[in-house]
C-alpha cells in the first residue's frame, strides 16, 4: 500500500490504479458514537487488524468520532476518511445516506443532524414505554447503554432488552420487538432524501446513497427516489454490502453505470453488535480516489 496510496496531499495516485486489488479500503463503519461497540481509536485498531489500508467512519447523524479515529489512525499508519450515515425518511420508510468530507460546520446540515439525533431520542423514550408492560425494561436500562452525545438508535435499545434478559442478542430483540412494524416501533424525524443530497453538496461533501436494495432487510428504496437523488447531485451509491444480494447489487450496478455514480462496497461494521466483519466488501481504489476529488476539500481524510 505504501507505494500505491500515495501523499501528502489526501490524493491516491494515479499509480493506484495499477494496484487496487492491493489496496483494502472499507467505507461504512460505525463506533459507540452511534450503535457501534467500539470506540472510534478501536474501529482503527481492529481496520488495521483487519488489513485493511483505508477505512471510513461513518456513524450515525453525529462526527464526534472524526477526531479520535483520525489521530489514532495516523498513530497506526492507517487511511482514513470521515464520513457519517444521515438518516433520511421518504413517505414513512427510512433510508440511510453516507456522505464523505462534509464540513461539520456547516449550518444547515448540522441542523437537520441535532434535530433527527434529538427525535430519536423522544422515539427511544416512547418506544420503550410501549416496551414496558411487556418486558419490564425501563429508560434507565436504556441510559445504561450509550455515553454522553451518542445517536441513540434501537440497537441500544436492543442492548437493554437483552440486559434485562429479554433477548439473547440484538438480532433476536430486532426479530422480537423492535423491527419496522412491530407494536413496539415509533418512528423518528428524518430530513428528506433530496434535500439531504443538497445539503451534503453544499457543505462541500460526497453523497453516496447506502444499501439501497437491501431485501435481505425490507429496506428497500424506489426507483423514482433514487432517480430524484441523482438529479439533487447524488455521488454515488453503495454496491457490495452484506444486505444486498446479487439482484440487488446488479441494479445498483445499472444505476452506477446509467449515471456515472461511484461504486462503492463496505462492511457496514458494528463491532459486536452485527455479524458484519471488517473488509468483507470492499471499495476498489480507482472508486475512491473519485470520493476524494469530488469532494471541496479533502485535506481531512488522512492518507499515509
Ligand atoms: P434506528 O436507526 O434506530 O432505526 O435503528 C436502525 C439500526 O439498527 C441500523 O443502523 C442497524 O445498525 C441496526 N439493526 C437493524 N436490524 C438489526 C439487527 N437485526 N441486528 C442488529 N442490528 C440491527
Ligand atoms: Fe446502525
Ligand atoms: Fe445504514
Ligand atoms: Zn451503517
């Protein structure tokens, strides 16, 4: 990798290309600063325990973990690129859009960020009032489960459900009580998916759209949606992911080549709190060295 990632500059050499089957980059990682298990600097441990060369953390609606990764992904020789998945709603069915390099600051995205971290919050409250009289589990079963600042989402809830003895893992407590549909689900606020591509663009990111035809889960987004995201300047959209099979995949194929999207494929990593292992899908080089000339400025994504 030291000879094909060059620079100092945050750029992957054109000389990559030659060898991207040598280079291991993972684009969707998520830390405890969303529903992740571990923290930031030990997602960087284990992407570099992994083999991987570059690895993206991308949690939930929050950057908090942008600074702890990249300080220790420097320490470890490891590139990094900042990212977050931003949860996005369109008629009631929640869709999840990664966006690379965004500036933190900039106003209104921040906004739309604070306001769907602060509705799941109220929705994790309501959710386990409903979850109450049949499973015992209070709020402070659920405070118990996340530091200060997390995006709370239902896997902490998940967490607390088998804490208490109600399920064995997190995939059981999704299978049981917190799946969409259930008696137990409140949904939350979730900025729309077009306006959420535009924001991205003007706080100077790279938006590429997330396991949109995920079967394997029922998330599934429509084709008109997708092609509304595109016209707002979507960048790319996520290929190889674990919840897509084949078919899934194959059409993400024809959208990438229909409107010269980037390909991209990544773990979608957890720590424990999913199957998913570091490095299982992969993104190939020439793909992101297109995320980082996309973006306004890349001079935050670390490249040893
Ligand atoms: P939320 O954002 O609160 O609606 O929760 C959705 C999150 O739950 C996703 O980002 C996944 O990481 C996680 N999730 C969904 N289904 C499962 C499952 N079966 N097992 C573990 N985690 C899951
Ligand atoms: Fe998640
Ligand atoms: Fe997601
Ligand atoms: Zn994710």
């Amino acid at each position: 990798m030291k000879q094909s990632l060059t620079t100092g500059k945050g750029r992957v050499s054109s000389q990559a290309c030659g060898y991207a089957h040598r280079v291991r980059i993972d684009l969707h990682t998520h830390s405890t600063e969303s529903d992740g298990t571990e923290s930031p600097a030990q997602v960087m441990e284990s992407a570099r325990a992994a083999g991987l060369d570059v690895v993206a953390l991308t949690d939930h609606d929050r950057v908090a973990g942008w600074v702890p990764a990249r300080a220790r992904a420097v320490e470890l020789g490891l590139g990094f690129l900042p990212g977050i998945e931003i949860s996005c709603a369109i008629n009631h069915a929640s869709l999840h859009l990664l966006a690379y390099l965004i500036d933190p600051l900039h106003q209104e995205l921040a906004a739309e960020l604070d306001k769907a971290r602060t509705s799941r919050e109220t929705r994790a409250e309501a959710m386990v009032e409903r979850l109450r009289a049949d499973t015992g589990l209070t709020w402070p079963d659920v405070q118990a489960q996340f530091g200060a600042g997390t995006t709370i989402g239902r896997p902490h809830i998940a967490d607390a459900l088998v804490s208490i003895g109600a399920a064995r893992d997190r995939g059981e407590a999704f299978g049981r009580y917190l799946y969409s549909g259930s008696k137990y689900h409140v949904s939350h606020y979730a900025v729309d998916p077009v306006r959420a591509v535009a924001l991205v663009r003007a706080a100077g990111g790279v938006p590429v759209l997330a396991h949109p035809f995920a079967h394997v889960t029922g998330r599934v987004v429509a084709d008109q949606t997708v092609e509304s995201m595109v016209d707002a300047g979507l960048a790319g959209i996520e290929v190889d992911h674990r919840d897509q099979d084949e078919t899934a995949r194959a059409h993400a194929r024809s959208y990438a080549d229909r409107f010269g999207l980037i390909r991209t494929g990544s773990s979608d990593y957890h720590g424990t709190g999913k199957p998913n292992q570091l490095g299982e899908n992969v993104t190939d080089a020439r793909e992101f060295e297109r995320i980082l000339k996309e973006a306004s400025d890349s001079s935050a994504a670390y490249l040893p």
